[in-house]
C-alpha cells in the first residue's frame, strides 16, 4: 500500500492541515495517524549507515535530487513493499528484545558521565554528515542535513524564539553515539519507558517484544511496573536512545536553553506518549504542561522534511551565535 507524502510546501506553513487524516506509516500492516507521524523525519532514521564523504564536503548536501524530482506524492514512504520494512523491523525486533531495563541502567552509566569527547555543538551537528539513514525511503541524505531544515521551519513559524530555532538544529545530534559504536537500535527510533508494560502504541508492539525478559517479568510488565502513579517522566527510564543521550550531554555542560527546548530534546521520539496518549498515568501535572511544546516541535520534524536543500554555509554563522548564547565552547560528550 502506497502512502501519500505530506505537500512539500508545509514544510513553511505547519500548522496548516497537520491533521488531514492521511494516513502515511504503515508498520508490519497497522496504519497510524498522520498525527502519529508528525516525528516521521526523525522516525526513519532508524538504521544508519556511516559513509565517508569525499573531498568535497558540500556533497554531504547533494542527495540524490533528480530521482526525487521524478517523484509524485504516491511514490513517497511506501514502507509495505521493498526491503524497507524489513530493515525496519528488524532494527525495532532488535531495539524491543535488547532495551531492558538492565540494559537502559547499563547505557546511563555509560554515557551520563560525558567522558567520550570533548566539541563544540556545531562540531557535533557537523559530524552528523556521516550519519546516513539508510531506511529512509525518499532521500539518502545526512542527519546534518535534516537538522538545518528542522531549524529553518521553526524559525520561519517561530521567528522570536531563537531558543527553539537551536533546539530544531541540534535536536538528532545525540545520535553521535552512532558513531562512537553504539548500535542504531540504541541510538534512533521512537522512544519508550522500561520497567513498566509496553503499551499498544508502540511500533510492532505484539510482535517484537516476544524475546524480551522484562516482558514476562511480573516486576516489570504490570502498567505502574516500577514506577507510582503520576511520577512524572523525569523519574521514568526510557529506551536508550538519542533524545536521553542529548538531554544529559546538554544538563552536563550547563546549557541554558529553556526548559520546554530540553523537553523537546529529551522527549521528541516518544511516540506512544506524545502522539499516541499512552503512558499518561506515568505522567504528572509538569508533563502535561509540556507535551504541547513537544507536539509542536514534532511538527517541523517532519514537515521540513523536503529536497530544498538549505545553504548551510550561509546559515551557519546565525545557528553559530545561537550556540555562543545557549550551549558556548566546548561541551563534554
Ligand atoms: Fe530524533
Ligand atoms: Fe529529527
């Protein structure tokens, strides 16, 4: 089944028909809302490739545009037939039967201690171009890429808050990891809590989780598992991935960005709960106020995902001193 790709054009006008009831994503054959996609540009970075770019690095902003060109809309995230779905689904089989709550402890000490590199954030977004999704089905470009034309769409619709013009810029940068050998099934994809039942609306939720011993853990798989009624996200240990990675690198070095930006940030790529209602009795007053923010943001991940290639070397200096305001110098990664 072919699905429609959202009109190019959005991408500059996202609040206009987000909910159009299209339906685009299909997983192992369950349809999800359009409002469930609004994530879908960072979704598809599920599995990633590293590729070494040539001499000419503007080439990391040349994806393949002429066979794109050709394209019509129908011809966009066909996710049921090719090889796609099986990459797909083998990357969240992988994610849903290894992200324990083990494992996800495991991942914190690892990574929360920020000792695997020392950069600048623009260094770091840099370094995405050799990040490739290699499930994308549209375009093969790096995440470098993306995350200039998520913050373009934000500035564009939010001209006044330069604040979250950075976080559209730096929101993916978390999926460094991937360079430093973590695998792409701990890095990408949508997020969701450990130590609890997996709730219905995570992707090929009955059928990838059927090898995960938390899943049959009587600990772990009651709806509170863990955790009391209305804690509150910030003692909820989600599937470690990019969003979590970010969050501590950017608490670590004492960044100054907003807090409704370090939600964004830290909770873009859970799905089942933003976009699908779940996990709400986890969730305390603080969450609710936020979750609107987080919608928001998900809707320039998405939509800004077009071939209009933005000139990043002309917009780099403006994204450079919102970095000098929020997240100066060198951070510890
Ligand atoms: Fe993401
Ligand atoms: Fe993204």
């Amino acid at each position: 089944m072919r699905r429609e790709a959202p009109d190019p054009s959005l991408a500059y006008r996202p609040n206009l028909e987000k909910n159009d009831n299209t339906d685009y994503r299909i997983f192992g054959g369950s349809r999800q809302s359009v409002s469930e996609e609004q994530h879908s540009s960072c979704k598809y970075f599920i599995t990633m490739r590293v590729i070494s770019i040539g001499p000419d690095p503007s080439l990391a902003y040349r994806p393949d545009l002429e066979k794109n060109e050709n394209k019509v809309k129908e011809d966009y995230r066909n996710f049921e037939t090719g090889s796609l779905i099986d990459r797909v689904f083998r990357t969240y089989k992988l994610m849903h039967t290894n992200q324990t709550l083990d494992f996800v402890k495991k991942k914190h000490y690892e990574w929360s201690g920020c000792s695997h590199s020392q950069m600048g954030i623009m260094d770091a977004v840099m370094s995405l171009d050799q990040v490739v999704d290699e499930s994308d089905p549209d375009v093969d470009f790096p995440n470098s890429f993306h995350a200039f034309q998520t913050a373009e769409g934000i500035r564009e619709a939010h001209p006044d808050k330069d604040w979250f013009h950075l976080v559209g810029l730096i929101h993916d940068v978390g999926k460094i990891m991937a360079l430093w050998d973590e695998p792409q099934w701990a890095v990408v994809g949508d997020t969701f809590p450990v130590g609890c039942k997996y709730q219905n609306s995570v992707v090929f939720r009955d059928t990838t989780f059927l090898e995960n011993p938390d899943d049959k853990d009587p600990r772990y798989n009651s709806e509170y598992g863990i955790y009391e009624p209305n804690c509150g996200l910030d003692k909820v240990l989600m599937s470690w991935g990019h969003d979590e990675y970010l969050y501590r690198v950017l608490k670590f070095n004492k960044c100054q960005i907003p807090e409704e930006g370090l939600y964004m940030i830290r909770f873009h790529s859970f799905y089942p709960w933003h976009t699908g209602g779940d996990y709400m009795h986890l969730c305390n007053d603080k969450d609710l106020s936020m979750m609107p923010w987080v919608q928001e943001f998900n809707k320039f991940d998405l939509y800004t995902k077009t071939t209009n290639m933005p000139d990043v070397d002309e917009l780099k200096s403006y994204y450079q001193s919102l970095i000098d305001k929020y997240c100066p110098g060198i951070l510890k990664w």
